[in-house]
C-alpha cells in the first residue's frame, strides 16, 4: 500500500459522504493546521503512529479512542488514539497504527480501510514524531483493553458528543499554554491527543462554535469529566 507522509491512500469517493471532506482536505496540509511548528521534526525523534478510526455506530459517525492505564510510567490515565513506535516489522505508519492497535484494544485489522496520513507531528516532550493515520472502520469488531496494565478502557465516541459545545474547553497546566479539551464520560480528552481531534473536526467542517475563554485547570477539567453524563457510549 503507497504509504505517503500525507493525504489520501484512497478515492474519497469510494468513502461515505460524512468522511469524505475529510479525505480530500488532508491533502497538502502541514503541521501548521493543528497548532504543531510547520518546520520538520528533528532527524533523531523517533518515529511512531497513531490510528484515528473513524466508524459508525447508533449515534452516527464516531471515533475511537482509549485511556492508558494509570500505573503506567509515560502519560499514565492520559486518553489517547491507539498507537506506539514504528518496529523494524512495520512497513511504515500504516502498519505500525495498525498492529499497535491490534496488541492494545484487540482490533480485526481486516474490517479498517487507512483513508489517509497526515503530517509528522513533533512531540516534543516525549521525543517522537508522530505520524497520524485516518482510517474507515468499514466493519467494526469488538475491542476492549488487551493489556489491563496498559490501557484502563476503550470507548467508541460519537462525533456529536466531541462537537456540543457543551463538551468542549481548554486545558492549561501551570507555567505552559491551555490547548483544546473534550469532556467525555470518564475520559479527559487533552494534550496531543486533544490538538489533534480538535485540528481534524475543524478540517472535516464537524465543528460548533465553542468557548473557547472556557479555560481550566487540569485537576478542574478531569473533575468535570469523570461528573459528565453518560449517554450510552461508555467505557469498555
């Protein structure tokens, strides 16, 4: 499969209408859009992927997501899209989200179709340099936590939980910038992962007009959280 650094892997007109924009707009973007630097990674960032899956569910177009264990040493209880480091098995991006994606929440590969890759995005902190990988959930399976140690809980969240306004503000830590935040039944969705859903929702033209002045502390915005309502989505 032509794993290019990014835009489509395949014809968006092969794909639903809902993803479709989508597709076509990943072409040509840069690291700019999501808030990254536009300048390339440096050359000693490791390399790795993460999966962004889009599916189907009862309450339409969603996305799946899971929250890391809290014994965990790197980002422990921190939401995130399935993922890790490329290993020398993988051909590129595509098969590394994939195959990581497999080992954390026991995803059938056969049933995703990758729609598209974007920018490397440079996190800096950790020292990677992340390569998004948008893909069609064409025929969802069950997934769950493989690894208990590794990942707490996995959840299909639909696109209209992430967009009501309601469920959307800022995140700052002490000393640093906020950035963008998703309230989601027993989930704080922020930090990279944050960025990057809120990037995609303004590029697939899903987003709402939201408060953005809404800014809270970290310990506030988990609180929030863990008190939102569950609408039937829940933790697997």
């Amino acid at each position: 499969m032509n794993q290019r650094r990014t835009g489509p892997l395949v014809d968006p007109a092969e794909l639903p209408d809902w993803l479709r924009g989508l597709a076509k707009r990943t072409a040509d973007l840069d690291p700019g859009h999501f808030g990254w630097p536009r300048e390339s990674p440096p050359a000693d960032a490791r390399p790795a992927a993460v999966l962004v899956l889009f599916g189907e569910g009862p309450d339409g177009p969603d996305v799946l997501l899971l929250r890391r264990a809290d014994g965990l040493n790197s980002h422990p209880g921190q939401v995130a899209f399935p993922g890790g480091s490329l290993d020398d098995v993988d051909r590129g991006p595509v098969d590394a989200a994939l195959r990581e994606a497999v080992e954390e929440v026991g995803l059938r590969p056969g049933g995703v179709r990758p729609v598209a890759t974007l920018p490397e995005l440079h996190v800096a902190h950790s020292g990677f340099r992340v390569t998004p990988v948008i893909a069609h959930w064409v025929e969802p399976s069950p997934v769950a936590p493989v690894d208990l140690g590794e990942t707490a809980a996995v959840a299909r969240v639909p696109i209209s939980w992430l967009t009501d306004p309601a469920n959307r503000l800022r995140v700052e830590l002490t000393g640093r910038h906020s950035s963008p935040a998703f309230l989601v039944p027993g989930m704080l969705v922020w930090g990279f992962t944050g960025g990057l859903l809120s990037g995609l929702l303004d590029l697939a033209g899903w987003s709402r007009r939201w408060n953005r002045a809404d800014v809270r502390e970290l310990g506030e915005a988990w609180r929030a959280a863990e008190e939102a309502e569950d609408i039937g989505f829940g933790l697997t």
